[in-house]
C-alpha cells in the first residue's frame, strides 16, 4: 500500500506495476481484489475471458479502511512488532486483525 500511496492522487496503477518483491501477477491481482473488496484500496477489476484469476486489476487510490491501515503500521518498529506477533499467531491472517494488532501495540507504545 505504501507504493500505492506514493503516488499522486488519481493516478491509475495497474497491478502489473507493484512487482517489485518476486510476486507473480496472478498472486497480486488476487491480493489486490482482496484489497478491493475489503475497502483497503480503491479500484477496479477487468476479467479475462475464462479465466478469473489472471483479471488485470489498475488500482486507482487507498481508501480510508487503508489509510487506518497506513497511519496504524507507519512507524517501523510498530510494524516489526506486529509482523513478529501475527507470526506466532497462524500462518495466514486478515489485514483486519493485522491492523487491530498494529494499533494495540501503538497503543502499548504510547502508554510506555
């Protein structure tokens, strides 16, 4: 989401355009329709004859569930805590339990 955010308000960035950490597309389309349809990002799918999971995806904003997301995990050592905590948790998780973790330990961090 931070690429996303990045870049200027408006711009269309299609998926194929956030490789950059050895994903493949059809991973990261199915990523960002997840992000879509949970209202982390803002954007639209357009599907491919016959095959759903390969739909090109161009994302056009973060919408405001992603920038709760943004503002709760922007300080590196919040999001290190939060990353080492969701791992102990299970081997996959929704961003929003990632994002209650990352503001619970805001929180813990302000309070210290």
């Amino acid at each position: 989401m931070l690429d996303i955010d990045s870049k200027p308000d408006g711009a269309e960035i299609a998926g194929s355009d956030l490789l950059s950490d050895g994903r493949d597309d059809a991973m990261l389309a199915r990523q960002l329709r997840f992000l879509i349809a949970a209202d982390y990002l803002q954007g639209k799918t357009t599907p491919t004859l016959g095959d759903a999971e390969s739909a090109s995806v161009v994302v056009t904003g973060i919408a405001w569930q992603g920038r709760q997301f943004i503002n709760a995990t922007n300080d590196p050592s919040i999001w290190e805590k939060t990353k080492r905590h969701a791992a102990d948790m299970a081997d996959t998780i929704s961003v929003d339990v990632l994002a209650e973790i990352a503001t619970a330990i805001g929180l813990q961090t302000i309070a210290a």
